[in-house]
C-alpha cells in the first residue's frame, strides 16, 4: 500500500503538502536545475569561469566579509608551464628541444602564447 500511494504521489501534488505542514524538505535537482536555482545564483555558488562566460564551477565552501567569491582567472593551459619547469630544474635549450621533437613533451613553447 506505501508503494502504491508513493508511485501515485507526484513532486506537484507532495510540494503545497509538506508546505502546509510546515516540513523542511528539498527534491533532488539535476545540474541545470541547480544552476537556474536563485539561491545558487545569489549566493554566488557557482561561479562564471574568466575566459569562458558559460561554463560555471562551484565556488569554495565559504565567504568572508559578506562578499561573493569570484574567480579572477582560469586554471593554466594544456603545458604553460613546461619549459619553467624544465628550466628551473637545470634542462638547457638543446635538452628542450630534443623533448619536445620526440614528443616526450607537449605544450606551447616559452616564446609562445599559451
């Protein structure tokens, strides 16, 4: 009979109930619907990406000073870093070279734009 009366109950007919009845409750959301959701945008849940104004990323788990967090730029691309790296850990420009021409390594070059 509980099954019966669950399969039967729909999220439009149980949402006025259970506010009547003063319940605290919440129905499962899928991804667009948490992303429409006017809480999330409020409180700045998920935030614009910098470089890509669709997508959105979840913000940390706190505020300070009663301020939204933001995302001030997006993570590195694809080996922005790889010739830093391999310098700083003693590779020469020959040694970069050769890597990069046997593809053991990939990315834009130091004198490239990532």
């Amino acid at each position: 009979m509980f099954a019966a009366a669950i399969a039967n109950t729909t999220r439009a007919s149980l949402e006025p109930r259970l506010k009547a009845e003063g319940c605290i409750f919440s129905f499962f959301a899928s991804p667009p619907e948490v992303l429409a959701d006017q809480a999330v945008i409020d409180n700045g849940y998920a935030m614009t990406h910098p470089t890509h104004p669709t997508l959105r990323l979840a913000a940390a788990p706190v505020q300070f000073d009663d301020e939204l967090p933001t995302m001030r730029r997006g993570g590195p691309v694809h080996g922005e870093h790889t010739v830093e790296v391999l310098i700083e850990l003693g590779y020469g420009d020959d040694e970069i070279d050769a890597l990069f021409a046997g593809n053991v390594i990939d990315g834009p070059r130091a004198d490239e734009n990532p």
